[in-house]
C-alpha cells in the first residue's frame, strides 16, 4: 500500500512485549514518501535492566535503514525511553533526529508532532517514579502474555489485559483526558491546525475546539498507526497482532538481502566505453 505519510510510535524494541514482527510485516507491505518514528522505537530504560534483542527485533531496524536507501524520509522525533538520542539532533545517514516537527498535510494542513512525554507531568518532574511505573507495566505486560496463552489453549481471540485496566481504572482514564488536552493546549501556541504524538499507549483521533488530536498508538499492547493518504486524508489503522509465519518471515528476509546485494552490485558496476579500431581518415 503506497502513502504519502506514516507514523508509528513506542515499538520498544529491546522488550519482551514488543509485536516487532507485526510491525515488520506492516512495513513490508507499506510504503511511504515520509516517515514519522515518534519516540520509543528503542527501549534504554529495559536494555540497562537487562539485555534482550532477538532478531526479529534486528531486523526492523535493518527494514527502517533499508526504506531510508530507497528514498523514504525518515524522521525520528526522540521520546523518553529513548532520550540519549536528546544529544544527537540532526541529519544521519537516512534518518533526521529531532525534537519535534511540523508536518505539512497534502491539503495544506499544519500538525505538530511531538512524542509526547513533554507534558507528562511524572516524566518530567518525579523521573524515579516513571521508572517504578515503567517497571510495574512490564509486570502487568508480563501477566498479559500469560492471559494471552490460556486464550490460545481454549481458541479464543487477542485480549489485552493491560489495555482493560487502562480502560476501566478511573484514574486513568482521567489520566489520559488531561494529557489529551494538555497537548493540544500546547500545540495551539505553534499556531497549527493538529497535533500528533504517542507516549500514553492509547490510539485517538479527536477534535478539541478546531484542532486534531492524534495518537497513532503504540506496538506493544496493540499495534495501530496513522497515515496519511495522497490526498492529504488522515486515518487510523489497527493492523493484525499476528505475523505471518517464522519460514516466511525467513524467506522474506533472505529475498530482501538478496535484492539489496544485487542492487549494490549492478550500481558499482560501469558500463564499457565504446571503443573503435578504426583509423582516422
């Protein structure tokens, strides 16, 4: 599928929880002029806890650097588990780290894209106890995959547990009501049309007094992302948390290597100079 824009957001890579092969799978199948990374492709905060990176985890990085080459802009706006890119902004390779930006619809429209994490009053101002509560969701994560299982064993479909107490705690869903408008108070003083971020784990398209408020999600408790159509149309896409299969995964990937190889190839290699053996008259 061909789109003028993508955004995905909070993949945290290096985590158990992470639906890296869903994600791969999605970007396989799409192709995008832009690309918006928005915070949290790579979880630091898990990696100092302790290692885990799994191939398939490798190979959504490899895809994303691979889509750079080919001509996809790809901007990565830093987020807070992956703030030790905050020293890095500028252009690298294939791929531009930012703070935030402000992304130019086809149908003229400004929306600012920020991760999100800056109007989190707990990250900004009690970093200890985002870690406590970043520790305790990995746990409620990890009770997820178990619910998961059980599921699977009776044939019934995905349920997310965390997604459920997210819903049905008030407090949190107070929560997320205030961040909600606190971000789009705060996109108002750039004077743009909407406003595009992640962080909280809760996909949204709203509308607060004339201005756009979108989440595009997250690849952890669900996998969604937002794009934007040639026309300039924004929309919501809630894709399948189940990949394809491990041997056609494998195959995929093999084939990918295999066209990049012989791309590099047929580029280093020039073509002969005409050559005459004729005398001249």
């Amino acid at each position: 599928m061909q789109y003028r824009t993508g955004w995905i957001s909070d993949v945290h890579l290096g985590t158990r929880g992470s639906k890296a092969a869903a994600l791969l799978e999605f970007l396989r199948d799409s192709e995008f002029e832009t690309l918006y990374l928005v915070g949290d492709l790579i979880d630091i905060w898990a990696l100092r806890r302790g290692i885990y990176w799994p191939q398939e985890h490798n190979d959504v990085i490899q895809k994303l650097l691979r889509k750079g080459r080919k001509g996809t802009e790809i901007i990565y706006i830093i987020g807070n588990h992956d703030e030790f890119l905050g020293s890095f902004h500028g252009h690298y390779a294939s791929v531009d780290l930012r703070k935030n930006a402000v992304h130019t619809t086809a149908d003229g429209r400004r929306i600012l894209v920020i991760h999100g994490h800056e109007l989190d009053t707990v990250v900004q101002n009690l970093g200890w106890l985002a870690h406590v509560g970043d520790i305790g969701y990995v746990l409620l994560m990890r009770c997820n995959g178990l619910v998961d299982f059980f599921r699977r064993l009776f044939g019934l479909g995905h349920w997310s547990l965390s997604a459920y107490v997210k819903a049905e705690v008030k407090n949190v869903v107070s929560f997320i009501g205030k961040f909600e408008e606190s971000v789009v108070r705060y996109a108002r003083d750039y004077g743009v049309d909407g406003v595009l971020c992640g962080h909280i784990h809760t996909a949204a398209v709203r509308d607060f007094g004339g201005v756009a408020y979108y989440n595009c999600g997250d690849w952890v408790e669900s996998c969604t992302a937002m794009v934007e159509h040639l026309d300039g149309r924004m929309e919501l896409l809630e894709l399948p948390q189940q990949a394809r299969p491990a041997d056609e995964i494998e195959l995929l990937r093999d084939t990918e290597e295999a066209l990049e190889t012989s791309g590099r190839r047929d580029s280093n290699s020039r073509p002969l100079e005409p050559h005459s053996s004729a005398l001249p008259s």
